[in-house]
C-alpha cells in the first residue's frame, strides 16, 4: 500500500468519526422549537399559573363561606403556603435564568443540562409534596366548620376523617404534579437524553 492510499483510508475513516456527527446531533436542540426554550416556556407559563391559584386560594373563605372562628387558622396555614411557595419560586427562577447560560455546543454542557433538569424535577417534586400538609389543614378546617361538633367529638369519626382527607390531598398533588412533569418537562427532558444516547453510540 503506497502513501496514497494510506493518506485515503484515513481520510475515510476521519469522516466516519463522531466528533464530526456532534454539531448535527446538537443541532436538533437549538432553534425556536428547542427542548430548552419549551422548558422555559412551561415554566413560565405554569408561574402564572401558580400564582394566581395563591391569589384565588386567597379567596376560598369568601368564596366557600368559612366561618370567621376558623379565618385565622386559615389564614396562618396560607401564611406557610406563601413562605413554601416563594422558597420555590426563586430556586426555580435560578433554575430559568441558568437555562440560558447552556451552550449546548459540547457533550459535557448536555449532560450537564440533563442532570440539571431532572435535579430540577425532584425539586418539583418536593415543593409538590411539602404542600401536602398545608392542603390537610386547608380541607380540615373546610370540613370541621361544616360538620357539627357533636360528632367530630366520636374519636372513630375523626380518625375516619382524616385518612379521607390525606388520601384526597395525596391523590390530588400527586396527579397534578405527576400530569405536569409528564406534560410540560419529561418529553423534553427524554429529547435532550435521546441525542445523549446517539452521542454516546
């Protein structure tokens, strides 16, 4: 085989390798339509949201007609909602922000992202579920000012009453949050992980 020949195989074999297939497996990730962009529009979109559900929450004794012996109570339990709520809000305003400081030119800034997202879920996840308590409090003191004392006094009512309304208030943060992660984060966390995997073959 003479330099010719030797000189060509290389060349092939150069073309066939992976760093040059890198810019066009990223290159599905950039754009208008890009996973990044759709995460943050979710995100912002899904703020809106939040906030006004505090706001309408706000509202609920006026709208369902708590009785005023219990408005403080409720009012306190909202107090924590709020607290809960901000902590979240400015981890997750971090978290939008750094989304524009993704390059997305390397495999190392991929991952980094992917890794990112998905802490960034657990975290929903948990802001989800720290809300669990207060909405336990929230149907109680709905319930209690409904249903005569008289009978909240019989121990096996009580107990009764308050697996229903954690089981209600855990099925329905669990659905929401589970429905929302699938909707507006999972199918783009799984296109960012799919061009990991092409990188890695």
């Amino acid at each position: 085989m003479n330099f010719e020949d030797i000189q060509s195989a290389w060349n092939k074999e150069s073309n066939d390798n992976i760093p040059f297939q890198l810019p066009t497996a990223l290159k599905d990730l950039k754009g208008k339509q890009s996973p990044v962009k759709k995460i943050r529009n979710t995100m912002r979109t899904e703020l809106i949201f939040q906030l006004i559900g505090l706001v309408i929450v706000g509202f609920f004794p006026q709208i369902l007609h708590l009785s005023s012996s219990f408005l403080l109570a409720f009012y306190m339990t909202y107090g924590f909602m709020i607290i809960i709520s901000l902590y979240y809000f400015i981890r997750f305003y971090f978290f939008y922000n750094r989304l524009y400081n993704y390059t997305l030119n390397s495999k190392e800034s991929l991952f980094t992202l992917y890794y990112d997202i998905k802490i960034n879920i657990e975290m929903y996840r948990s802001f989800n579920y720290s809300l669990i308590p207060v909405l336990v409090i929230m149907l109680s003191l709905f319930i209690v000012a409904k249903v005569p004392l008289g009978s909240l006094m019989d121990q096996s009512h009580l107990l009764t009453l308050g697996i229903i309304i954690l089981a209600i208030s855990t099925l329905l943060v669990y659905g929401f949050m589970e429905f929302g992660i699938k909707v507006g984060y999972g199918r783009y966390l799984k296109e960012i992980g799919a061009v990991l995997d092409e990188l890695n073959e």
